[in-house]
C-alpha cells in the first residue's frame, strides 16, 4: 500500500492552522498586530512542517518547542511590548493543545 502526500496540502493545511491559531491569539489578547505579520509567522511553521520529515534533525523535541516562541516572537513583538506575553502565552498553549 503507498501513500502519496502532497507538498502544496501540507504547506496549505499548515499555513491555515497556524494563521487561525495566531489569530485566535491575537483577539483573545486584543492586540493589534497586522494579518501580514500573523501570515508570515504562519508561513514559518508551514514550512517547518514540510521541511521535518526531509531535514532529520528538524523532529528534535527542543525545536519543535522553540517553534511557537518564534512564531510568537514574528507575530507579535513590537517596541511596545504591550499584551505580547498574553498573545504569545495563547498562541503558544493552543498550538500545543491543537498538536
């Protein structure tokens, strides 16, 4: 039995999961943080996604963690720092909740 996957349905399921994740993030937390900004955080994790099961490493537990911090960190940073641990404590407890 084979079992084809597709690059463009891992890249787009990924990619719609975490923007619905970063967006929930971002209204519980009342941020204003642009839809681009929370599209390229993302399109980080989608990517990631693709990559782990070809670059090996990429499944080592401590990266799989530091990936919502970094997409945290593109999402929501900003020089006022304002709400960003609400909205990153969210989006980070919901991508380990929803994984």
């Amino acid at each position: 039995m084979q079992i084809h996957v597709y690059f463009e349905q891992v890249l787009f399921d990924n990619l719609l999961m975490d923007f619905s994740l970063l967006l929930c993030a971002r209204v519980l937390s009342g941020r204003r943080q642009s839809l681009l900004r929370l599209l390229a955080a993302a399109a980080i994790g989608a990517i990631y996604a693709c990559l782990m099961p070809v670059i090996g490493f990429l499944d080592f537990l401590p990266l799989k963690l530091a990936l919502p911090c970094a997409m945290a960190l593109c999402a929501f940073a900003s020089k006022k720092q304002k709400g960003f641990w609400a909205a990153a404590l969210s989006f980070i407890g919901g991508t380990l909740l929803s994984g």
